[in-house]
C-alpha cells in the first residue's frame, strides 16, 4: 500500500500527465446489419412474437368466458391459472418482441449528446434576482409590517380550522384510560374461545390449556365493541401439578388448585402469547419470541419483552366453574407511558 | 391510403401544435440519448411495477368493501360459511372466488407489491455503490429515498386491508410500537385506531391512505425522480468517450421507445406469470381477524422483515420506568431508533462524502466500486446490517428449519448485527483495493499470455501482452481522492482561527475514507515499467519470435 503511494507521489502529477480518452469504440456490426437474410429472420421473429401476443388476448378472452370457475377453491385456482398464463403471453408476446425489434433491427450505433451546466448563466442570475427585488419594490412588503405581520398570521392561523376538528375527532372520545379495564369482574364465569362453554376446574387434567374469554351474552358477541373487548380480555388457562408451581405469598389465594390464568396479550407489543410447552412451563409469543414461565408468576426468561403477563386471579363459584375474582390489577399488554400512574 | 396518412397524421399534428406548442417539446426529447446498462432497468422495473399496482389496484377497489362492519359469510370457501367477519374480509373473499379473475388480479397486485420494494432496493443499490448521488444528483437521491419509504407506507397499509388474522396481529405490533412513544404513545394509538385497538375505524382509514394519499405522493415524487432525470441527462458507466461533458447511447424515439416500452409488457407479463401460478396471502386460510389466534412461522411481507428482526433480537431488560412513567427502550430502540440510524445514513451520506472529498463539481460519469473502497465498504456493511435484521425477522423459522436452538440463533444475531457490519467493510475495502492494485498490474504489465520464452543465457520469462487502448482507459480514468488537508490552527499573527476544531474533525473522517488509496496508473508510470523491462513491451514478442 505505502509502496504504491510513495510510487504515485514521486511521479509528478501533472495535468498532461494523464492518459487520452481513447473515443467511443468502434461500432461492431451485427449479423443483420450485413446479411440481409439475418434481418429478415429478425423481423420474421419479432412479427412472431406479435403474433404469440395475439393468440394469448384471444385465449384470455376465451378461457374468461368459457372456464367458470364452480364452487370451490381448487376450480377458482384452475381457472386462475389459465387466464393468467394467456394473460402473460399477451404481455410477453409485446415485450420480447418490440425489444427484439429494437436490438436486431434499429440503428445501434452509440450518439453522444453534449450535457450542459445545470446552473442558470449569470445573465440568468442576475435577471432572476431583478425580477425578485422589483417584486418586494412593488409589493412595498419591507415598510407594511402590520400588512406582513397579519398575513403570516392568517395564513398560519386558517390551517387550524381544518386540524382542531379533525385532530379531536379522529381520536373518539380520547379517554386512554379503557385501557385499565377489561370485562373481568368479581364472578365472571371463565368460558372457551371460541365456544363460550363455562369451564369446571374438575374437568381440567394436570398440563391441560384452555384458550379462554369472559362469559358474555350472544348478542354481545355479535356486536362491533366485542373484538375490541376481546384484544383485552383473552386468557390462557393451565392446570399444573401444585408441586410444580412457585407463587409469591399474595398471589397464593390468586388460582385454584394448581390452575392459573395469565393474560393471553403479550407485554411487549400485544401478540396473543400463544405457544405452550407442556415440559418446561414455557409459554412463547410467536411474533417476537418472549418466553414466560407460567410455573413462576409468567415472569421473562427470555425475548424482548421485559414484564411478566398479569395474572388473572380465578376461583370456583357454586357450582364448581371457574370465574374472576376480579378484574386483572395491571393494565394488560404492552407497556405504554403513564402505565403505572 | 398510403398517401393521405401522412398528411392526416401532418394536419393532426398541426392542429396540436398551433394549441399546445408541442413541436418543441418533440424536437428536443424524440431525439434524447439515453446510455444502454442493464442495471439502469432496475429503477424502470419498479416504476412499471408501480403502474401494474395501479392498475391492479383499481379492480381491487372496484369490489372491496373497506368496513369493519359485521356480516355472516355465504359463499364457496365452505370452511367459513356462516362465519361473522368483517365487510373487509367478506369482500376479499367474494373477490377472490367470486370475481372472476378477481384472484389474479389480487395475486399480480401483491407480487407486484413485493417487486416494487425490491427493484427500488435493488436501485438504490446501484446508485449508492456507483456514486451516481453525487452532484447534481443530491436531491433526487433524496426523492429517491422518500420514494422507497412511501413505498414502505404503502406496502405496510395495504398490507392489512383484508383484515385477516396475519394482518390484523401486524396493526396489535404496531399498536404496541405506537405506544411505546414517550408521553403520547397512548393518544398515538387513539389517534390511528380512533379509540382503543383494534376498534372499527382502522380498516377505511388505511383504505383512504393506501388509494388516495399514498398514491398521489408517489405519484408525485415520481413525477419530480423523472424531471430530474430528464434535466440531469442519465448518468452513464466509465469507457470510452464517456465523459462528464456528455451522454453517449441511444435515442429514445426509436430505441428506448420500444426498449422501455417493450420491458414493461415484460414486467407485466413476469407479474401476470407471478400471479397465475404462484399462490400469494392466501387470507381465507388465516381466517378473519381475532385478537386470540396466531399461528407459529407468521412472517410480514420481505420489506417489513427487519423491522420485525430489530425488535426480536431487543432484550427486554431495556425497559425502565422513571419517576413512575414507563419508557420502553426495548421497542422504542429496535422500532424507532435502528431503522431512523438507517434512513439518516441514506439521508445524509450524499453530502458527508462531498464535504470529506471536497468535491463541488458535476459528476455524469459513474464510479466503479472498487474505485472508492471505503463507500463500497460502508455500503456493504449497511447492506450486512439490514440482511442480519431480516435473518433475524425469521429466526423461529431457521430455528425449526435446522433444528438448531431459536435462543442461540438470536444470541448470535445480537452479536453479529454489531461485529458483521464491521467484518464486511473491512473485507470489502480490502477487496477493492487488491482489484486496484490487479488494475495496475495489468496496465503496467498487460495480459498474461502463457507463452514462456527462454533466452540464450538460459533466462526465462513469459510474454505479456499489453492491453488495449479501451481496456486501458477503463482503468485509469479515475480520481483517486486524498484526505483534505486544513488551514493550520493559528494564523501567520498567532490567532486562532475560528471552526478549526470541526474542521480537524472533518479530516480525520476523511482520512478515514482516502487514507488508503491506490493512485491510477499514469503514462510516465508505464513508460517506466517498459523500459525496466523492455521484453514486456508490444514489440517484443514479435523480435524473440522471429
């Protein structure tokens, strides 16, 4: 390296001392340009490849009208599949052959065009400049500081009839605290996703799941709210063996009998943590990999999340169902600032 | 007939001209000469792919439905009859099966979505590694970037408009993103879903900015990325009689007519192809949105990957709350900072290099990569940056691809996103100047023939042929930039001079890129190397063969 720069230095660096550009290279014929019998196969090509185009707009037209796609998914494929491929021959039929037309038979001999300066020329420059300060003359803006002053302030003022409306629309009602709430409460029966079947704590088997949402009316869940409520409330439900289950002291009386339940929404940034590995006690979000330990209060032991889910704490009701205690006491799902306010 | 369409098509373009002026306008452009490279089909591709998305697009929104309202599905995918799901996803269904060539159209659209990310990737690539930013191009660099993030934008919106399982868990990722913004992330959130996720709102909001917004500013800055291609002339590769003071190609009426024209019936016809045969967001095998389900393997479209990738490799431990308020670092880092370091270095790169070179002049004539190491060299390492984030965005798939641990693959990725970057620019940059120096070698020494020749005293050597005049150009015409040097820090009185500190920071960034530099090789040079070593020069083979 060193070598070859005390090389270039010693060498003096004069503008003379440099190659001379050589010029365009000489144009290479081609066999059309020649052999009047290769131009011809040329054109007959391209005219082939026009015709290729033909077909395919005729075939597409045909395939469109006579293959009707039945009632299932494979005969839509099917037919997809045909009025596709006659689709990209009328499209490749143009393109192939126009470009073979253009390589085979156009003029390729290389043009070189002068470039110019892109700056305007000083004549221009100046003539730009006078037409400016003639303008600011005769608009006598320098001396009306009231007239500037209250025109910057219209025009900086009126976009504000537009953005006040539509800023305090455009976020409904505002009120970010819904995000406290789900719809568990003191009671409410803990029910299948989808189904909405009331679980039985005696049903549950040791290492047994359940996908779970709050017991609510069938209208409820036909109703628009219902998905949002949902995004909030869902819950996974496992039965583990007591022995195995490490809980701190105010959270003893939170499940029922070796069952827990954990908010489903993940606290890094709200996929459903769905993936359960029955071994380790593992539960993993599929988007990002955060992996809780349900064993142990659904804490982080790995993945960008950093909180545990909230726990949702359970117990049986009469007749032997599980239902909430309560609502969850955390905001569930990701972090957001004032959070713990 | 032959004779009076000639003077039909004179008398219309006559009538034109006397309303429009238009004469001039030919005059100067059906003429225009434009170079002949293949890479500069690379930004054609993703303009024509941008014109099939518009005319895809326009069928599409011809029978989608952009509401959240609830309605129970009737129709041939058999496994969701009778199931609720939104207006949204019911009419992606109906279009797909019901329309006829509804589904290709959807198909083409999507590909057509993808390619157009990966030809301007691919475009900005070129660009970038051949310096065709450099003066007068800034701007339209510029241009160029906002493009490729309006394309992200539309890309992610469009994206989850069919309100479908994958998508709808993509906009919970963004909510959780959006949240995570210091003191206003919650009415962030409110503001894009209009109440609380997912709401009913969010599907005819990204509707009106997928079809209308999006398009209208891309449709814009294409218009500008254009002009600007128009009034800087193309910039074209280095050879002979290509010079910074002209263009040399062909004309566009009636080459690139038919060239350009030509290649978009190709695009077209390759997304067409896509479309037919390759099946792409299969929705209906998702299912509607529900926050409950998600499945394993769940991947967002290539563009979006590294994104996904920067917040799977974040640790959580980032997280912290100060003085009661949480600030979640471990998604405001890997969702707001890394891409936003990434887009500043596309921003700003232009004119860090023209301020560390020095360099105010116009440049029309491209640089070979290897010709300025040290921007190949960053290139690579940021091009190494984006893939280890992609990588990263799938790491559950290597993981059950190869059986390997999916908490080792993400250690790795953590460390390789800092250490790979670093390996890559400076294996690069070791490349390009070894291709230098082999570019020196052959103009002062020639080919290698492989012909061995022995003289009288028993000396062999091999014969060399010399390059051609062409080949030779090629490898000298080219400036090999030094580091700036500075005005000293006190002038002839004594007195410190103002901005001397930026400016010794300014050289030791510039040192930093021509410190290590290989000079082209210059005439007295060659004549040199031939008169140590006559035997090498153009006569002699021809005397010791004789």
């Amino acid at each position: 390296m060193s070598e070859l720069k005390t090389n270039s230095s010693d060498v003096t660096t004069t503008s003379e001392d440099r190659f001379t550009d050589p010029g365009i290279p000489a144009h290479k014929e081609r066999m059309g340009d020649t052999d009047p019998a290769a131009a011809k196969r040329a054109e007959r090509q391209s005219s082939a490849l026009f015709t290729i185009s033909i077909i395919g707009t005729i075939v597409a037209l045909v395939v469109y009208f006579a293959i009707r796609p039945g009632d299932s998914v494979a005969s839509v494929r099917t037919a997809n599949f045909a009025l596709g491929i006659s689709i990209a021959f009328a499209l490749l039929g143009i393109g192939l052959g126009a470009i073979h037309w253009a390589k085979a038979l156009m003029s390729d001999h290389e043009i070189a065009e002068e470039r110019h300066v892109l700056k305007s020329s000083d004549e221009d420059r100046t003539g730009a400049l006078e037409a400016l300060e003639a303008g600011v003359k005769d608009s006598n803006i320098g001396r009306r500081t009231v007239l500037k002053g209250s025109v910057v302030t219209a025009l900086g003022l009126f976009p504000l009839t537009i953005a006040v409306p539509l800023v305090s629309s455009v976020g409904n009602d505002w009120n970010v605290s819904k995000f406290r709430h789900t719809l568990w409460e003191k009671g409410k029966r803990l029910t299948t996703d989808p189904a909405g079947r009331p679980v039985k704590a005696s049903e549950l088997t040791v290492g047994s799941v359940v996908h779970i949402i709050p017991e609510v009316s069938d209208e409820e869940r036909k109703s628009g709210e219902w998905i949002t409520e949902k995004a909030k409330a869902v819950v996974l439900l496992v039965r583990l063996d007591p022995k195995d289950l490490k809980e701190s002291e105010e959270r003893k009386s939170w499940s029922y009998d070796g069952i827990v339940a954990y908010s489903k929404i993940c606290t890094h940034v709200g996929c459903p943590v769905a993936l359960y590995e029955q071994q380790t006690h593992h539960l993993l979000c599929p988007c990002h990999q955060s992996t809780f330990d349900v064993a142990n209060g659904a804490k982080v032991v790995f993945g960008p999340a950093k909180r545990p889910l909230p726990q949702l704490p359970i117990t049986v009701d009469d007749e032997g169902y599980l239902v909430a205690q309560s609502d969850f006491t955390e905001p569930i799902g990701p972090s957001y600032w004032e959070r713990l306010k | 007939m032959t004779t009076t369409t000639p003077s039909k098509a004179a008398a219309a373009a006559d009538y034109l001209d006397q309303r429009t002026g238009i004469g001039v306008v030919v005059k100067n452009f059906a003429r225009k000469v434009f170079p002949d490279h293949w890479s500069f089909l690379l930004g054609e591709i993703a303009l024509y792919s941008f014109v099939v998305l518009l005319i895809t697009g326009f069928f599409l929104t011809m029978f989608f439905v952009p509401s959240m309202g609830l309605t129970t599905y009737h129709g041939p995918v058999t496994a969701m009859d009778g199931q609720l799901m939104s207006d949204a996803f019911a009419s992606t269904l109906r279009l797909s099966f019901e329309v006829r060539g509804g589904l290709l159209m959807r198909q083409i659209h999507h590909w057509a979505a993808l390619l157009f990310m990966a030809a301007i990737v691919t475009h900005m690539l070129r660009v970038f590694f051949t310096g065709a930013f450099r003066k007068p191009r800034e701007l339209n660099w510029i241009v160029g970037c906002v493009l490729m993030i309006l394309g992200l934008a539309a890309g992610f919106t469009g994206y989850s408009l069919p309100d479908d399982v994958l998508s709808g868990n993509g906009l919970r990722i963004t909510d959780g993103v959006v949240k995570s913004i210091p003191i206003i992330g919650s009415y962030m959130s409110y503001f894009i879903f209009g109440g609380e996720f997912p709401g009913e709102h969010i599907i005819p909001r990204l509707f009106s900015m997928h079809v209308m917004v999006v398009p209208a500013l891309i449709l814009s800055f294409v218009a500008i990325h254009l002009l600007f291609v128009v009034l800087h002339k193309h910039t074209q590769y280095p050879g002979g009689g290509r010079t910074d003071k002209n263009v040399v190609g062909f004309p566009l009426f009636p080459v690139y007519v038919a060239k350009a024209g030509g290649f978009f019936f190709i695009v077209f016809g390759v997304l067409a192809l896509m479309g037919a045969t390759m099946a792409i967001n299969n929705v209906w095998n998702y299912g509607p949105y529900d926050p409950s389900p998600v499945s394993a393997g769940a991947q967002p479209d290539w563009y979006m990957l590294f994104l996904e990738g920067s917040l799977r490799l974040m640790p959580g431990q980032a997280e912290v709350v100060i003085g009661g308020f949480t600030l979640s670092l471990n998604i405001l880092i890997p969702a707001v900072v890394i891409p936003g370091l990434l887009f500043t270095f596309l921003f700003v790169y232009p004119f860090v290099e023209a301020r560390v070179t020095r360099d105010d002049r116009e440049h029309h004539v491209l640089d070979r990569p290897r010709n300025v190491p040290v921007r190949t060299g960053l290139g690579v390492a940021f091009l190494t940056a984006f893939i280890i984030l992609a990588v990263a965005g799938s790491n559950d798939l290597i993981a059950t691809h190869f059986h390997m641990s999916l908490n080792s693959i993400t250690w790795a990725l953590r460390v390789l996103l800092f250490v790979g970057p670093v390996i890559t620019f400076w294996i690069t940059k070791r490349i390009c100047l070894s291709l230098q120096r082999k570019d020196r070698e052959l103009v002062l020494h020639g080919h290698e023939t492989g012909k061995i020749v022995r003289f009288a005293n028993g000396e062999y050597i091999e014969v060399h042929r010399p390059l051609t005049e062409q080949e030779r150009w090629l490898r000298v015409n080219f400036d090999a930039h030094k580091p700036l040097v500075i005005e000293p820090a006190e002038d002839s009185r004594g007195v410190r001079r103002k901005g001397y500190k930026q400016d010794v920071r300014w050289q030791k960034l510039s040192r930093f890129f021509y410190e290590d530099r290989v000079e082209p090789v210059r005439p007295s040079e060659l004549h040199t190397a031939h008169g140590h070593d006559e035997l090498e020069s153009e006569s002699s083979p021809a005397e010791l063969h004789s």
